[in-house]
C-alpha cells in the first residue's frame, strides 16, 4: 500500500481522541496521572489505530472486488 500523509493524519487523529475522550470520560485528575495509566492510553491507541487501519483495508479489499466485477 503506497504511503499516504492523510492517512497517517487520520489514524493518529483518531488514537488521540480516543485517548483523550477516555481520560475524560473517566475525569481523571492530572495528579493521578501514573506509568500504568499512560500505558493504558497508549495501548488504547494502539488497539484504536489499529482497528482503524483493519477497516480501512477490509474496504479496500471489499472495493477492489466490487469494481473487478462491474469491469468483467
């Protein structure tokens, strides 16, 4: 898949609103901010990207194959 900067915008985009919608979400005062905690929000970023880009492909795939059978 060739590299493209809208993407990298997007998926960074949404891992951190999905960080910061959480730590507000729960109120988390910032004096409670621990090592365990900004773990959790980076794996929580993580695992969002990372459904965001599986999706992504899935569409791709699922594209791909709609428009091979419109051509055939």
């Amino acid at each position: 898949m060739p590299y493209n900067p809208s993407l990298s915008l997007a998926t960074t985009a949404s891992g951190m609103l999905g960080g910061v919608s959480r730590a507000v979400t729960e109120q988390v005062p910032l004096s409670s901010i621990t090592l365990s905690s900004v773990i959790d929000v980076i794996v929580y970023a993580v695992v969002s990207a990372s459904v965001g880009y599986c999706v992504k492909m899935a569409l791709d795939i699922t594209r791909k194959k709609i428009f091979k059978n419109k051509t055939q």
